[in-house]
C-alpha cells in the first residue's frame, strides 16, 4: 500500500497474453491496482504521464518505442514512477542499459507470482533490492560490461555511510547490515536514507551502482 491506497501499476508489453496474465496475478493483491496497460513504449511514457502509476512494468523489446528509451523519458519526467524492467534473460545487455536509463530492478518474465508482486512493493519502497544472489550476478556483469560516468563524490558520506554503502552493495538487507554492524534496521534505514540524498540517487539498486562506479566495491571474478 502506499498511505492508504493500493500501490498504482501500469503494465506495458507488447503482447497482450502477458499484459493480461500479469493483470491477473497483480488485481488479485489486495494492495496491488493495475491501473493501465501499454503495448509500446510511446503509449507507456503517455499513460505515465496521465495515470502516474507508482510503478512500470517495462518490457524491453516493444514497438514504437523501446522500453529503454521509454524508461529514460519515464524517468528524466521527474514522475517519480519506479520502473521494473521485464526481460527474458537473466544476463541481458538490455538489463545493463536499463540500469543506466534509470530502472529501479529487474525481473525474468518467468517470475513467480508471489515475487512479481513482492518485488513491485519492494520497489515502491526503496528500501531492499531482489534477491541477492541474483543482484550479484546482474551488478558484475553490468559494471564490467558497461562503464558509466564520473563516479559519485563520496567524500559527502560519513565514515559511517561509506561503510553501509559498501555493504548495501553486497546486497545485504537492512536486517542484515544492521547485525553486522551492530546497529538497529531502523538505523541502517536512515543512513541509507541519506546516502540516497546526499548523492542524489533514485533507490537502493542506483546506490549499489554508485558503489561500483566509484570502486567501492568490486566485481566477483
């Protein structure tokens, strides 16, 4: 839920079997309002902009326009709808890309109900990534395969920060960081929280590419 209200999805495929199966599944979740559907990018940047959904479910290859380029104009609109990218692949350029345009994630098409809608309210709320195994394996192959820009200034981080953010991109959870460090989650929420303005990145997924970018932390070979 987001307040009081369930949490707003526009769905954009360019097969109407999967918009119309992932409508099923996520109007079943009583938290969960599928709110507009879009078969090519050009009519899911529109629907963004009249429905402002809180999250998109992009699907990559579309018509028209691509999820890609969709997910940035989404994103530089300053909307503020997350983007969760669909892609048949669980290694995919395209995933790498989308994480440059400005995606808050990634699922396999294949993904179990269950965690379809687990990992849209994960989005809206910023505050964990997917499953960790998986975010390794995606964040070593992006950042090896696809270089970005000037790395983060971290020098506006506390000690303190630097160090949850290193661990943030280990996939942690805040439960987890939080033993670690012998801290509350509650804690680690906050100074997450402010690595996220202090750097001014989008979600928790954007800080864990931080992480690489400056060399905080390093691909497993």
């Amino acid at each position: 839920m987001v307040g009081q209200r369930p949490i707003r999805v526009l769905v954009a495929d360019d097969q109407e079997l999967v918009r119309s199966g992932f409508g099923m599944i996520l109007d079943a979740r009583g938290d969960l309002e599928v709110v507009g559907e879009a078969s090519d990018g050009l009519e899911a940047v529109r629907l963004t902009a009249e429905l402002a959904p809180d999250v998109v479910l992009m699907d990559v290859r579309m018509p028209v326009l691509d999820g890609l380029e969709a997910t940035r104009r989404i994103v530089a609109s300053g909307a503020g709808t997350r983007v969760l990218v669909l892609t048949t692949y669980d290694v995919d350029d395209a995933v790498h890309a989308a994480l440059r345009a400005g995606a808050s994630g990634f699922l396999l098409k294949d993904v179990r109900p269950a965690d379809l809608a687990e990992a849209i309210r994960v989005v809206v709320r910023g505050d964990a990534l997917l499953a960790p195994s998986v975010t390794r394996r995606l964040i070593t192959e992006f950042t090896a395969l696809s270089p970005g820009g000037p790395p983060p200034d971290l020098g506006r981080l506390t000690e303190r920060e630097v160090e949850i953010l290193r661990l943030v991109a280990l996939a942690l959870s805040n439960a987890e960081i939080g033993a670690r460090l012998w801290i509350t989650e509650a804690t680690v929420k906050t100074h997450v929280s402010a690595i996220l303005r202090k750097l001014g990145l989008r979600d928790r997924v954007h800080a864990v590419v931080a992480a690489y970018d400056a060399g905080l932390a390093r691909p497993r070979r």
